[in-house]
C-alpha cells in the first residue's frame, strides 16, 4: 500500500490536514521507525490529544480553537499567569514558566529538570519537529513522561483497561480522555496496517469504531514493520528537513 493510502484512511476520520499536519506525523514516523505496529499507533494517539489534533509541537495553553498555533513566549507567560492568579492550575506549588521552561513539543515537557533530561538546551529546539517527535517517541517508550512505558501494556486489549492501569498514563494523569485516546489508537493502527509488507485483504474497511471496543479483534499486536515505512517515509522527510 502506498503513502497516500495511509493519510487517506487518517483523512476519514479527521478530516483535512494541513502541511504542519503532515510534516507533524511524518516527523513522528520517523523518529519511531523501530517501534512495533501499536506502540507507534499509541505515540500517534496520545499526540493527537495532546495537540488538540494539531499534530505537531505546540506551546502550552495554545488550544484547538485558537487560530494561532504559534504565540509569543509572552502571550504564553501571561496566559499562564492568569490562569495562576484564578488558582486554574492544580498541583502547580509555583510558577516554573517565568524563566521560559513551559511547555513546548507535540507531548510537551515543562520545568528545566525535564528540558535536561531530554537534552534539551534550548527551550525552543523542543519546537523542532526532529527534536519534538525524538522526545515523543523517547518518552513513551523509555517511561520518561510518567513511571509507565509502551513496553508495560499489550496492546490492543489494555485499552480497555481502568483509569489506573490505562495506557494514557503513559503521558498524562486521568483526565477523562482514556476512550478518545484508545479510539484514536484504533484508528491510527489501522491506517498503519497499511504500510504492513503484507497488504490487508481487499475488503478490508478503514473506519473509526463506533463504541470504545469496537475494532479490537481485527487489531493484533505485530512485531516492527518499519523496513516498509521507512522506505516510503524516510527519503521524503530527510529531503524536507534540510
């Protein structure tokens, strides 16, 4: 199957994407050529949710409905200053935004300690879609986001799981977006199964569940199927990021 047949069955279910779009996912592809089928379909979907859709790296407090994806350092300090002074943000014990260490990235990385971990030596280098989509795929897989990692679940049956042992936490704390997270998986994966050495069936039907579980037995976890992605994948970014 070819590339256009991936963004085609992404395109079902979310509609146009724009060249930041595109370069967001392809840049996320990249960086996680070595994951298997699901783990690549999870980074996918919780960066769906963590950019509002966007797909690429993002400042914190920039919303879906905001039209400017890309606002000033100070109208991302002063947005989160308000939010401080209305007590918004819950489990902050103090600014860590003044100095410019806020979040940046398509999983955004906030505090200093964190910039650092990912070598991060810049603030902005995190907007870089190299950089953002290497701390993306790092973090998941690696467990530097939270104490769970890609490698803890088995997939696609622990989207199922309760808000505890759900792979969302993986990035974020339960913030109510479990379901949306695994429905995305689902979609994601099998978009991807596209790229799969092996085509799918010819009746086989890309589509986005209609209930949470929906999808799951035609959904298996499959070993790295990078060697044809990257071949798709690897030339057109490499030509585009120099």
């Amino acid at each position: 199957m070819t590339r256009k047949a991936f963004f085609d069955a992404i395109r079902a279910t979310m509609g146009p994407l724009s060249t930041e779009t595109v370069a967001g996912i392809e840049a996320l592809l990249h960086a996680g050529r070595d994951l298997p089928l699901h783990h690549m379909a999870n980074v996918l979907a919780q960066v769906r949710r963590e950019t509002g859709g966007a797909m690429f790296p993002i400042k914190e407090t920039v919303m879906p409905w905001h039209k400017n994806k890309h606002p000033s350092d100070g109208v991302v300090i002063a947005r989160l200053n308000a939010a401080w002074k209305k007590g918004q943000l819950k489990g902050v014990k103090a600014p860590y935004w003044t100095g410019g260490a806020f979040g940046r990235g398509q999983i955004q990385i906030t505090h200093d300690y964190n910039y650092a971990k990912f070598g991060v030596k810049k603030y902005d280098d995190a907007l870089n879609l190299e950089v953002s989509a290497r701390i993306a795929v790092e973090g998941m897989r690696d467990g530097k986001f939270t104490k769970f990692k890609l490698g803890d679940f088995t997939f696609p049956g622990d989207l199922k799981n309760p808000p505890p042992t759900n792979p969302r936490r993986i990035v974020n704390g339960s913030d109510g977006s479990d379901a949306e997270v695994a429905k995305s998986h689902r979609m994601f994966a099998a978009a991807l199964a596209l790229l799969e050495p092996t085509a799918p069936p010819a009746d086989y039907v890309i589509k986005t569940p209609k209930s949470e579980h929906e999808g799951d037995d035609m959904l298996t976890q499959a070993p790295s199927f990078w060697a044809a992605l990257v071949k798709l994948f690897a030339q057109f970014f490499l030509r585009k990021s120099k």
